[in-house]
C-alpha cells in the first residue's frame, strides 16, 4: 500500500548509524522502495541496503545534483507501484505498534487522503492544530480539508501550521502535481535580488516590512522564487503562506508515528529520542578496559557502601549546533564490585575492569560490596542538562 521513496544525502559515519536505526525500525513496512543515495557514504549504503532489501528495493544513479532535487524526484516517484509514498528522512525512528502504520495507510484510502505529517509530534501539540476542525473520523487517524476557510481561521488565530513538510506520505498523483509544479523555479539569485532592491529602498526613506512584501511579490510571482539550493528539498516543504495549494485533505494520527533521533526542532518542546532517553538503540552499555583516560572528559572519584545505587539520567544536549552528539560515561572500579544497568543489559565490574554507556539513557549504578569507582564524565563545555531518571 506504501512505497517508501528516499532521495539522501549521507556524507558521515553518523548519518550512516542513523539510517540504519531508521530502517530497522519501519524495514517490514512495504514492499517497493526507491533509492538514490548521493554523498560520501553512497556505496556502504547502497550495499548495506541491497542485502537487507533485496529486490523490493529500487535504486537510482541519479548524481547530478544541478538538476536539482524536485527534478530527480519526480522521476523516481513516478516508478512508485503504490497509492502512497512516503518519503524517508534518515533521521527519524519508527515508534508506534508495528501494525499501527498499516492502519494509518488503509484510513488514509477509506478517507481519500491527501497528505500526512507522520513525524514533529511535538508531544501532541501538532494534533492540537485540528482539534477544533470538523473532520472525518477513524480509528488511527482523522481526516480534515483545510481549505481557504480552515487557512484564514488559522492565520487569524495566530497559529503558524506547516502546511507540508518533507516528512510527509502522501497519495502518490498529489506528490507527483506538486513536485511537477515545483520543477520549475527561479534561481536563488531573484531572490536576493529582491531582498537588494527592497534594502536600497528601505535606506532612501520608503519604509515597509520587508519580510511582508517579499511574500507578496512571491506570491504574484505564482511562488516560483527559490529560498534553498536547487539539490536540496527544502522548497518543495509549504509554510503557512502557501495557501495555493489548498485545498487539500489532510490526515493526523492519533498518535506518535515516527520521531527525531537528535533534534528536538523547538528547544520548547523535548521531542527528540536522545534528549527522551531512548536512542541511541545499540551498544547503550559496552565493556571498557582501555588504560588510558577519554579525551574531553572530567575524572570523578567516588566511594560507594555495599546496598548502595544511584539512579540517574542527564544529557549535554543545550546547543542545536552539538546536541546530536552522543556522549558516552566512562566507569572503572578501582575497589570492590560494581553492578551497571542501562535499560534491560546490565555489567559486573570487578576492580581494573570498565564499562561505557550513553549518558543521556537512564542508568543505574549499583555497590554489590564496599567499591571505590572513576568515573569519566564528558565535559564539553555546554550547560549540564537533567533529565527524570
């Protein structure tokens, strides 16, 4: 029912372990999938996928990034043997009931859907948007059209919604109209041209908002002026002021589907899995016997009494530009024995032995005797945020 379309960019060891984690999660889920991996890590992807996927995968050699992204995608999805598409960003995890995502897809037939959100949850608050929105009911999702009445409601509320974002399914004719109206669009040069122009006026005394007039320019130019690089997608994502593509029919699970594995989008709202405590997925508690200290790391000794534990959780996630780093503890015993659980994998540490785990995931530090430990904390600087354990 749902081909899964995947137009990446992976240059680094990082994006790699992410979309591993993000396949395994969602892998059972369909049966046609379309691949063009660009970058650094192409082929270790390509191979990693091919033996997992096996001819339910298609894969694409689509390289030349000045044809740009919209270009590229179009046609790939017009292979897409499914009703919907949704298209797979590296980054995002799978986290509801394996069967629930197949509810989701048939409600989204039975209701002619047009388009779903299926991750930026935001701890429900994206629901919220279309509470007080007439719609058509279902077990796993609602289905509303926002027309131009739904868009005016919301501009006059003050509520900025997304009308389309990249990590979207959609039903595959309204993903194809879309990115056939987008193939065409005018350099990034126009706009900052404008941008020059309305500047130059601004200085010789016409005072106006400049923000406010670009959008109406924008729009008498049938929204053709590019904001992004031509090979990267972020134009083909509708903000609130794209309301010529209303109207449409919009469905919203009635729970999370997907999440960010390291970015929390708005620091308000602590979405992200790491920032949760449940990512990362593997290797959360390793043995550790190497002598010498973890660089970027502050040494604590500690004294613990036989029966003693300390339970804690706490991340080092308070900047966006450093918070996907995954921060590892490092504890060795130095007397006595130390017992360290991570989740459901637990450690016995004798004195000279180590263990490493995620800082960021819950852990429990427990004395079986009378122990003395090191523990390696990182220090990088940032501002120590805690987390309930």
């Amino acid at each position: 029912m749902m081909t899964v379309f995947a137009n990446m960019m992976i240059n680094s060891d990082e994006r790699f372990e992410h979309l591993k984690d993000s396949f395994e999660s969602f892998k059972d889920t369909s049966d046609d999938w379309l691949i063009n991996i660009r970058g650094k890590k192409r082929l270790e992807v390509i191979a990693w996928l091919k033996e997992r996927l096996g001819e339910k995968a298609n894969f694409f050699e689509l390289l030349d990034e000045s044809r740009g992204w919209t270009v590229n995608a179009l046609e790939m999805v017009r292979q897409a043997k499914n009703p919907y598409v949704m298209i797979w960003i590296e980054d995002h995890m799978y986290v509801a009931p394996p069967q629930y995502l197949q509810n989701v897809l048939m409600e989204m037939a039975q209701h002619k859907a047009d388009y779903l959100q299926y991750s930026w949850w935001m701890n429900g608050l994206y629901k919220q948007y279309f509470d007080d929105i007439e719609r058509t009911r279902g077990n796993s999702i609602d289905t509303v059209t926002i027309g131009n009445d739904v868009w005016k409601k919301w501009q006059a509320e003050g509520k900025n919604v997304q009308l389309i974002s990249l990590l979207g399914i959609f039903e595959k004719n309204f993903l194809i109209k879309m990115l056939r109206y987008d193939r065409y669009m005018l350099p990034m040069s126009v706009r900052q041209s404008v941008f020059r122009v309305m500047s130059i006026l601004n200085k010789a005394g016409i005072r106006f908002n400049q923000k406010t007039a670009y959008h109406r320019i924008n729009r008498l130019m049938r929204f053709k002026m590019r904001r992004q690089p031509i090979e990267t997608p972020h134009d083909f994502e509708k903000e609130p002021n794209r309301y010529d593509i209303l109207p449409m029919r919009t469905s919203v699970s009635h729970r999370e589907l997907f999440a960010c594995m390291d970015d929390d989008d708005d620091p308000a709202h602590r979405s992200s899995l790491m920032t949760r405590g449940m990512y990362p997925v593997r290797n959360i508690l390793v043995p550790w016997d190497s002598r010498e200290a973890p660089q970027r790391h502050v040494q604590v000794k500690e004294t613990q009494q036989k029966g003693s534990s300390a339970k804690e959780a706490y991340t080092f996630f308070s900047s966006k530009d450093v918070r996907h780093v995954l921060c590892r503890e490092y504890v060795r015993v130095i007397r006595g024995k130390v017992r360290i659980t991570v989740k459901d994998r637990s450690i016995d540490l004798v004195p000279g032995k180590g263990a490493a785990f995620f800082c960021n995931i819950p852990h429990l530090i427990e004395a079986l005797d009378d122990s003395e430990i090191e523990r390696y904390k990182p220090d990088l600087g940032l501002a120590l945020h805690n987390l309930l354990a």
